[in-house]
C-alpha cells in the first residue's frame, strides 16, 4: 500500500488537522517511508522465535499486600497544619456546587 495525499487528507480529517498542499505531500513521503520500514519488517524470518510482549522476560515480583502498623500517628498528625478529627484539613480543590 502506498500512502497518497488522499490517504493523508483522510488520517487529517479524522484527527481533525487541517494541512496544506506542501503538508500533505511531506506527510505521504514520510508515511511512505515509514511503510517501507514495516515492509522490511514484515520479511523477515521469524521461524523458530517464539512470540514475545517485550526483548527483556520480566517478571512482576510484587508483596503480598497486608496491612502493617504505623507506629509515629500522632508525628504525622503533629506535622500539618490545620487537623480536625485526626486528619489533615486541605484546601478544596474542586468548586463548591
């Protein structure tokens, strides 16, 4: 598939960007190249190589999640400014409705 001006007037209407005559014509060539780079790829063999997410195994090693103690409440209390009920009192940050 080779990547036209009409081909790119169709991608700029639908992310809704407008472009010139010069921009259309700078976009089809890098489209083109860019699929030509696909293209190569896409010959490559691939025989024997198993398919993969990522070049690099990795594995998410996580902690169980369970609840642990804080010691220092009241040091962490002690540190804001304005506490109410033992908890920190903030500034609003949305609108009142």
């Amino acid at each position: 598939m080779e990547a036209d001006r009409k081909l790119v007037r169709k991608i700029a209407a639908l992310a809704m960007l407008g472009l010139s005559g010069e921009e259309e014509a700078e976009f089809a060539r890098d489209l083109n190249i860019i699929m030509g780079y696909m293209n190569r790829l896409a010959e490559t063999n691939t025989d024997g190589f198993e398919p993969m997410e990522h070049v690099v195994p990795l594995i998410n090693v996580l902690r169980q999640d369970i609840p642990e103690g804080f010691g220092d409440r009241n040091g962490l209390i002690g540190c804001a400014a304005d506490v109410r009920d033992d908890c920190y009192v903030v500034p609003s940050v949305v609108d009142d409705l």
